[in-house]
C-alpha cells in the first residue's frame, strides 16, 4: 500500500481498518542468491537497494532479535556529512544526499529535519583545522559556512561564551545536517524491502557459515541451514563476535557508547550543536527533550550498558558550553555496542573467503552513513566491485599503509 | 567498575587509563622472517572477545603500574589483577 494524503483520508472515513502490516513475516525458504545478516539500519538499507537500484530480489535479511533492535534503535539521530579525509568525505555527502530524498523515494515518513549542526571553536589554532576541514567539505560538494562568534551571541544567547576556560569563538554550521527519526529509518526500509520481495526473516539468529575451500556457500541458524550464493555480514556492535564464526579476526574493537534524554522542554535548540573542547553533543527531540551524549567509556565490552564517570564527563561538557541546561533532569540512558575500528573508519569489503562479504567498523558513526552504506554495499554485491565512493573502505588497508584516520590518533580505538 | 591493586587495593578505573588487548606486551622479532606480517597483527587484529578478556590498564593517576586485568567484556565482573610486570617476568622464565 501506498501512503499518500488520499490514503490517509480513505482510511479514515472507512475506521482505519485498512491499514496493512508493513512487511510479511516469512519461513525462509532453504536457499537465496544473497543472505544479509543483521536486520538493522545498514542490513535493511542493503537489502531495499539491492531490490530498487539492482534488482535483486531473492534475498532474505536474517535478524537475532527483532528487527531495528541494535544501533539504529539506540543512537542520537544526528546526520551531518561534515569529515575531511577524502576517504570519507564524498562518501558521506553521498549519504547525506540520499538522506534528503530518502522519504520520497521509500514512500515513509522518516522525519528527516534539516535543523542545521554546529561545531562550536574554542581558538584560533581550532578555527583554522575548522577551516581546513570546511574547504575540504566544500571541496566534495557539500555545504559549511563559518560563523564567528558575533554571529553566534546573536543566534545562540545561550550559550556560555565566556567561559574561563573555554570561551566560544565561533563554530562550523553546516545547515544541511539535522536529525532523522531513526527508528523509521529501519521501518521504511524494512518495508521498501519487503514489498519488492525480500524476505526479512527475525528471530532467526546465525550460528555459523558453510565455509568450504575457502568457499562460503551458506549460513546455519537456529531455524536450519540457509544455502545463499553470498552471504553479506552487517552486524555493527556484533561484528567481533559473529565473524569469529568464520574464524576471522578484525581491526574492530567493541566498545560501549551511552547516550541520555532530558525530560521535555519548550523549544531551546535550534539544531544540532557540539563541543569543541570535549566531547559532547546535543540536539532537541521533537518532543522536547534533550537528546545527547558524549565519548565512548574505552574498555573493550559486549554488554550494552556504561559506567558512571562517563555519564559525569558528558555532564561536564554539557554544563561548559550551555549552563542552562543544569536544572533539567535526566529522564532515561542507555549504552550501544560501537565496532571501533583502528584507524576510525568502516569497512565495506569482501573477505578473503569466497562469497562471505563485511560491512562494519562504523564506530559511531553508522547512523548518518545508513542509505550511502546500504547502497555501497549493495553495489559490492551485485557488482562485485566497490562503489566509486567507498573504494578506501578495504579490510587491508592496515597493510598496505592507507588509513583513513580523521583524528589522527593512530591505532588506538578508544581515541576514535 | 573497581580494580583490585594488587599493591594498592580497591581503586576506581577511573583513575586508569585503558590500552586494550594484553597481547601488546608480546611483541613480535623485528628482525624475524615475517616481521611486517606479524607486526600488522600484533597492531591491529587484536583480541576481541565477547567473554573473558586479558587486557592493560595503566595506573595513571596512582602508582603509574601497568596492570594486566582479566575482565569480562560482557558482565564487567573482574576475576583476576597482576602487575604487567610480574606478568612479563613470569613469560620469560622468572629473569
């Protein structure tokens, strides 16, 4: 079915008894051309452009849990595609392009809000990186504007601009960047997906690969044997755990990111804002609260919830740049599971096993990067050769010395 | 999370800073035949596991030791504080 005002009308007059479930909930069948593990954002995004750009549409997407259970679900919803690195750059701007004609082109509301991200500057050797990392933005077509700090007092009161330690000299606007309901990302693709043929099949966890001379001709899950031509893993959070299964080891650390809500509050925020000088951003949900977190806590674990200090670090960088925020309360937190890559950067590559394909390594920084991962993703598929954009994004890169490390902090995943 | 010293006792992590996988203390020859093979592994494959995990924290805002902590990545419980040194010690046959 189709949404459409029309449909909304109709239904309405006739009891909204019409509606349908948004994808079907399918046995799967014992063989497909492609399986994807992981029904999360990236996974669905995968299977939906695989059946629009590709036509490809004997897949199934299997899921441990419920679909849209793991990241997608737990992340802070901001899209931006402001890197520098040209690794990374025109890969995100691919993205971010998508993300504006993304409701249009899956027929589902996914509240994508172009309410403007601002990276604020504390001084003048940050205000010059900023402008290095702008021209870079420009450079592959998207958009950055510099705003100083006179600009700011007048759009942004509230901010703490004379801050003893870090005062406020200005920021990085891109006005493009904003905030997507993210579990509506997963619905809308899940039902993009579903309604060209793919069967996205839950609760059906995978418990190892058919892997044969180096071959991979198939995956065992807890509902039998799924043969598949090629078997494509998306399982960011799982990464490390799951491609153990096919005895591979990654440059992947997994690490917990938390994220916390305010209780609601009138409109204060504009759009998307960061800190300079620690780690902390924040954005307002549209029902009011105060959607925001900070850094990762930086031990190696699997459990989906953090410890304290951090909670206390973003807290502080909270009060440094809006002191207004004090008197609200926290209403709910929760932590994610982050494949931290070496060098900062995903993966979007085959393996060297035969028919056995890796998507991960996002660290946390998969939500935005969605539809560009689903379609790059889905063009390595079908195509066999990375897409144009997404040609850094190799699990050798380590080797052969071409790291895409955005912060520059080397091989250490809790610095990314 | 609290980390028993085995010096100093029952001190917060917060006042570690984290490296990761305790294999970073066995460094591979860097004159052997497979030097940048084994060199690319030992940087950045390290271990990950969901379960028991042996890994370097350093004391940082304490004695400046380095711990090897095993500690489970899915529970957080810690079953075990040595002295990397002792560690590393004991590995090459008690000199």
């Amino acid at each position: 079915m189709r949404y459409s005002a029309l449909n909304i009308l109709r239904q309405g007059l006739t009891g909204n008894k019409g509606w349908k479930p948004l994808w079907r909930d399918p046995t799967p069948k014992p063989e497909y051309d492609i399986v994807i593990v992981g029904a999360g954002g990236h996974g669905l995004a995968t299977a939906y452009y695989l059946a629009k750009e590709y036509g490809l549409t004997n897949i199934a997407v299997l899921e441990k849990g419920w679909l849209g259970s793991g990241n997608i679900g737990r992340n802070t919803t901001i899209i931006r595609s402001n890197y520098m690195l040209l690794g990374n750059e025109p890969f995100y701007e691919m993205s971010m392009k998508l993300w504006e004609g993304l409701e249009q082109d899956f027929n589902y509301n996914a509240m994508v809000s172009q309410r403007s991200i601002l990276n604020l500057f504390h001084s003048d050797p940050q205000r010059d990186a900023f402008v290095r990392r702008a021209n870079s933005m420009l450079l592959a077509g998207a958009d950055a504007e510099l705003a100083d700090e006179a600009q700011l007092r007048r759009e942004l009161p509230f901010l703490d601009f004379d801050n003893a330690r870090f005062p406020i000299k200005g920021g990085l606007y891109q006005r493009r960047g904003g905030t997507v309901r993210h579990d509506a990302v997963a619905w809308g693709y899940a039902r993009g997906a579903d309604q060209r043929g793919v069967d996205i099949i839950q609760n059906c966890e995978v418990t190892g690969f058919q892997i044969k001379n180096g071959v991979c001709a198939g995956v065992d899950t807890v509902r039998g044997p799924i043969r598949a031509k090629k078997v494509a893993v998306c399982v960011a959070g799982s990464s490390g755990r799951v491609m153990s299964l096919a005895g591979m080891r990654l440059p992947i650390e997994s690490h917990v990111l938390q994220a916390f809500v305010t209780e609601g509050l009138k409109p204060v925020l504009p759009g998307v804002i960061t800190f300079g000088a620690g780690h902390f951003y924040v954005s307002q949900s549209d029902k009011g609260g105060l959607v925001f977190g900070g850094d990762i806590d930086g031990y190696n674990t699997y459990a989906q919830r953090g410890n304290l200090p951090v909670v206390e670090d973003v807290a502080e960088g909270g009060m440094a740049i809006m002191p207004m925020i004090g008197r609200t309360r926290l209403l709910r937190s929760w932590g994610g599971v982050m494949d931290m890559s070496m060098d900062g950067s995903p993966f979007i590559d085959k393996t060297h096993i035969d028919g056995l394909y890796f998507n991960g390594g996002w660290c946390y920084g998969g939500f935005k990067a969605t539809p560009a991962s689903g379609f790059c993703y889905a063009h390595l598929l079908a195509k066999d050769t990375p897409h144009p954009v997404a040609t850094e994004y190799r699990l050798d890169r380590f080797r052969r010395g071409h790291l895409i490390d955005e912060k520059g902090v080397g091989a250490q995943p809790n610095l990314h | 999370m609290i980390i028993n010293h085995p010096l100093l006792g029952p001190r917060d992590a917060a006042e570690f800073v984290y490296l990761g996988d305790a294999s970073l203390m066995e460094r591979p020859d860097p004159q052997g035949p497979e030097a940048a093979d084994n060199f690319h592994d030992y940087a950045y494959l390290r271990k990950n596991p969901a379960g028991e995990h042996r890994e370097l924290w350093y004391h940082e805002q304490g004695d400046r030791s380095w711990l090897v902590v095993t500690r489970n990545t899915l529970t957080h419980e810690i079953s075990k504080v040595e002295l990397a040194r002792d560690v590393a010690v004991t590995r090459r046959g008690g000199q």
